[in-house]
C-alpha cells in the first residue's frame, strides 16, 4: 500500500508543480497526508535529507521497500524432504522388510 | 546526487510515464503521445512540441533552441508504431529540460543513463501497467499486444515481460 502511495506522488510530481513547491518549501509532512502512508513511515520520510525531489523520491522508494521487505509475510516452503513418499507406502516398505 | 541503481531510475521513470498518462485520461490503448505533444498540460506549454524533419540521422530527437519553445523533430516517414515510440522517448529529455524538471532534479538523476531511462520512460507511457493489466484480464494476447496498444513489437515484447515482474508499474 505504501510503495502504492509512493508510485502516486512520484507520479503527480510530474504534472503539479505543488509537490516540487513543498519540497522546496520544506512541507513535505504535509504533502505525504495527501497520500495513503502510515504514520510510521510518514515520519521517516519526512526525516529524508536529499537534495532535491528527485533525490528524495530514491531515498523514500529505499526506505518504503525495506519496511515492506519486513513487514510482508515470508513464503514457508515445505522441506524438499518432505512428501516425496506417502506414508501408506513408507509403512509398507517397512513391513516388506521386516 | 547520490549514487544509484538501474533498478531505482526505471522505478523513477515508470511513475512520470504514469503521470502523464493519467493527464491524458485515456483509458483504453493506445495512449495519444502526440497529441499530448501538440496539447501539453499548463506546465510545459513552452516544453512539447512536434516538428516533422527529413534527416534521416534519428527516428526522432528533442531540441530547444535557445529561448524558444522546446519541440521533438521527428522523422515523417515512421510508421505510426515507431513514431510513438520515439515521440515518448523524446518526451523524457523535454521534461528533464523543462523549468519543472529543473525544479524536481530529474537531470541529476537521469541524465547519467539517459537512453536506458528514456526507453523504460517511453514503454511505460505508451503502455500503462494499468491498461495492460486490464488488457489481460480481458484476454488480450501476447501476439496482438504490439497491436493493441501501437507500438513496435520488440518493444511490446520487452514491455510485456516488464508488467509481468514489475507490477504496479
């Protein structure tokens, strides 16, 4: 939802000349509540130094990506080892050898 | 400037693209770049312009000459696929010129692999993630993306592979 959030003010960067302004201007806080971050991340971008919007949009993608990184899920992935034999069969080899 | 990656300009890039594919309010393909072009936001009215030249050293190339409105000279033998495309490849180095993109610092950014950016620029801008992704949904072919959405094939070839592992944009 950030990284969302992020692609949009990148985005409106283009063609509104009020999100150059604000960085210019040092608003920046205000121009991010126009934009679906948390607050968390909100105060760590607001916290960026860059020199340029620019700049600053590399720093926040930065910053946006490793907060995702670790707050998404991470894909468990069954042992390679395990369900390769069904177990009706493991319990007949065993008794064949037994 | 800090330093960085390929990865981080296309990123940077594809949002402009959608940007300014957004300010067209098209919805379905293929995008209008040069009408765009021809009827610039508010912003860049002293930025876009097409002119049709007859050298045949490039398909197309910007230029602003000095106090004068920038324009892409473009070749007039095209075909309508290539010219939009190069139209939208052009269009990065207006914006990147322009008192608006002098003020957000896209020259320090981008200038540095101008071509590779200007090329994932121009592929996102003819082909929005969002039409694309809609073109899917409807059933839209590999085959018939270059069509679809007017734009040379290898370029279509690599935009369809780039949607597909760079989703949202």
């Amino acid at each position: 939802m950030s990284m969302q959030a992020l692609n949009q003010l990148v985005a409106r960067s283009i063609v509104d000349p009020s999100v150059a302004q604000a960085f210019s201007n040092g608003t920046v806080t205000s121009l991010l509540d126009n934009f679906d971050f948390s607050d968390e991340l909100k105060t760590r971008l607001s916290d960026l130094h860059a020199t340029n919007f620019a700049e600053f949009s590399i720093l926040a993608y930065r910053t946006v990506k490793a907060v995702e990184e670790i707050t998404q899920p991470r894909i468990e992935l069954p042992s390679p080892l395990e369900g390769l034999v069904d177990d009706r069969d493991q319990a007949a080899d065993d008794e064949q050898v037994a | 400037m800090i330093s960085t990656t390929r990865e981080e300009r296309r990123w940077f890039v594809r949002n402009l693209a959608q940007g300014l594919a957004d300010y067209t309010g098209t919805s379905e393909p293929p995008v209008p770049v040069e009408e765009m072009l021809k009827h610039p936001p508010g912003l860049y009215q002293n930025d876009f312009g097409v002119v049709e030249m007859y050298s045949s050293l490039w398909d197309a190339t910007f230029a602003r000459p000095l106090t004068q409105r920038g324009n892409v000279f473009v070749h007039v033998n095209l075909t309508p696929e290539k010219r939009r495309f190069a139209l939208a490849r052009e269009t990065l180095s207006a914006l990147i010129t322009s008192k608006q993109g002098r003020a957000l610092g896209l020259a320090d950014l981008l200038l540095s692999e101008l071509r590779d950016s200007a090329e994932c620029f121009a592929r996102a801008l003819v082909a929005p993630a969002m039409m694309v992704e809609a073109y899917r949904k409807r059933g839209g072919s590999r085959d018939d993306f270059a069509d679809a959405f007017g734009m040379p094939s290898e370029v279509a070839a690599a935009r369809w592979d780039e949607v597909q592992t760079t989703v949202p944009h």
